[in-house]
C-alpha cells in the first residue's frame, strides 16, 4: 500500500488488507452484527415494557398510594443479573444463517436492508408484544390471586408481595423463553446462561427469602417464595401464563415462515435439509491430521459443529476460498501458515 497507505491503516479503526475480503466483511460479519445489535435493541424495549407496565397497573389497585409490586431487590436485579446474560451471549455469538450461505447469496442482504429490523413497523411489534405479555402477567395473576381466593392447604391467601412475586416469577420466565425463541444459534453457552438464569432465579429467591438475613433493615419477602410455590395451582397459572404469552408469538412466526417467507428464512430451510452441517473453518486442507484435529476441537468448544457432521471439503478452487484467518473464516487457512 505504501508508505502513506502504512501509516493510515495504523491510525484507523479498521484496515482492509485486500478488496475480496469486503464481500465477507459485509455480507457476512455486517450482516451478523445488524442482526445481533438491531434484536439486542428491540428486546431490551420489550422486556423493560413487560417490567415496568405491571407496577403501573398495580396503582389502580392500591389507591395511587405508591407501593411497588415487585421488593426492591429484585428491581435492582432484574436488568443486572436475571434476564442480561441471554441477550448478552446473543448479541456476541448468534449466527441465524450459516456464513457460507450468506457468502454465496449476497442477496439476502436485501432482507435487512434499509433498517428494516429497526424499523416502526418493528418498533412496533415488540411495544406492544410486551404490552400484551405485561397485561397478561398482571391480569393473570390477579385473577389467580386478587378475589380472596385461598390457594393453600391450611386455608391461608397470598398477600401483597406474593402477588407481585407471583407477576415477577412469571415475567422473568417469559421473557427468558422469549429470547430462547429468537436464538438460532445454540452452543453450550447459549444453554448454560438461558436456562441457568431462570435456574438461578429460583435459587436466589429461595435464599433470599428463606433465610432472615441480619443486615437488611427489613426482610419483607421472608418465607413469601416458598409459600408461593408450596401451592400446585400456582405451578400450574405459572405454566399457563407463560405458555399463553408466547402462544401467540410463536404462531405468527409460524405462519410468516409459512405464507411470507424472507429470503433468508427460505435459505434456513433449505441449509437445515442440506448435507452441509458445518465448516472446516480453522483447519487446513483435507488430509493434514494435526490441523485439522486442532481445528475441529475448537469449533466443538465453540459450539459450531460435531466432528462427525463434517460433510464439506474444501479446495482453492472453492469459489469462496480466501486466505483469511479470522475464527469465523468461510475456508482453510493457506497449508503453509499451519
């Protein structure tokens, strides 16, 4: 590049070594980052909606007087530690298409062309999706447990802060589930921190109002989680809540695949009937042992394919050969760099 070419490329963000990587750079790892960063944005919206419409619902219900429904730990924890960690790991690793196919069909880029992701019409859909599951945690609950209604074997009703647990236990679920609905790229991470954040919802309730802890000033949630789930109808509403607000959803994403389908979404299809389960992509050539046992342990860590799914091999004929090392390559890497 010379001299000057040097020298900007050392104070840029980013440099281009060779033109024919700005097709993967684009078509590829843009098109990945939009995905991630355009979901990321729109869920945030959503689940913030489902948090804080219940507690302005709740006002009508205690006379304007400014109880909160939810204690105040979990208020502090619920965008910290209960729901960030599932949107945190789809955002740095969601793959909806495989890279090759993104590569090889430029044109599936028109799908998110001109913002489409973040669009009002998107805008829109996840507003008042979490309006709706919002409405339905709060009335669901009411009914279960607002109309003097005993749910316990000796007789006793749930107060306020079982209610607004009851809303609470149901709205980290969803929205925890909801997430695992827009995941299409699942390694052992994506598992480990969706289920585990539920897991780990439970758990600290559990200790959290289970034991009286003697630097909280007052402790009004003691023993409130675990009379809550000591009744099996609450079980059951928590079951039936969730799976209604997410009934829905999952129809309409269902008949859009069915009656409109993008032209990723056609390309989803296709890969998921395709014999090519997964890519080479930090080993060398066919036949060389060493690399490619190194390579493959790497993509099983990662979570991006088996060793006994590998169906592709690779030439420098490969019209989508390059030399690029980057771990999300679409090829081997040159034999004389291993």
């Amino acid at each position: 590049m010379g001299k000057e070419g040097r020298q900007a490329a050392r104070n840029s963000d980013y440099a281009v070594a060779r033109f024919k990587f700005l097709s993967k750079l684009l078509f590829v790892h843009g098109h990945f980052y939009y995905i991630r960063i355009a979901t990321l944005v729109q869920y945030f919206f959503y689940k913030n909606v489902c948090f804080i419409t219940p507690q302005f619902l709740y006002q009508f219900y205690c006379l304007f007087s400014q109880q909160t429904l939810y204690d105040s730990v979990y208020l502090t924890l619920y965008n910290i530690c209960f729901t960030s960690l599932p949107v945190l790991i789809y955002s740095l690793l969601e793959q909806h298409i495989d890279p090759h196919v993104l590569q090889s069909k430029p044109t599936l880029y028109r799908d998110i062309s001109k913002n489409r992701l973040l669009s009002i019409k998107a805008f829109l859909y996840w507003t008042t999706l979490g309006f709706s599951h919002a409405f339905i945690f709060f009335f669901g609950s009411y009914f279960l447990v607002g109309k003097d209604t005993s749910l316990l074997g000796n007789g006793q009703m749930f107060g306020n802060w079982t209610f607004g647990t009851l809303v609470f236990t149901v709205m980290v679920i969803t929205v925890t589930v909801k997430m695992a609905l827009e995941t299409h790229f699942w390694t052992w991470i994506n598992h480990l921190v969706t289920w585990g954040s539920i897991i780990f919802y439970f758990i600290f309730s559990l200790f959290y109002g289970g034991i009286l802890w003697p630097f909280l000033g007052s402790q009004n949630m003691y023993f409130v989680f675990i009379q809550l789930l000591s009744s099996g109808p609450v079980w059951f509403a928590i079951f039936l809540m969730v799976v209604t607000c997410l009934f829905l959803d999952v129809v309409k994403k269902v008949f859009d695949r069915q009656l409109h389908p993008t032209s990723t979404e056609k390309a989803q299809l296709t890969e998921a009937h395709s014999s090519v389960k997964c890519l080479d992509s930090m080993c060398c050539f066919p036949g060389e042992t060493p690399c490619t046992s190194v390579g493959r342990m790497l993509e099983r860590v990662i979570g991006r394919c088996s060793p006994n799914h590998i169906s592709r091999l690779w030439s420098a004929s490969d019209p989508l050969y390059t030399n690029d090392r980057s771990i999300l390559t679409l090829s081997p890497m040159d034999s004389s760099t291993c």
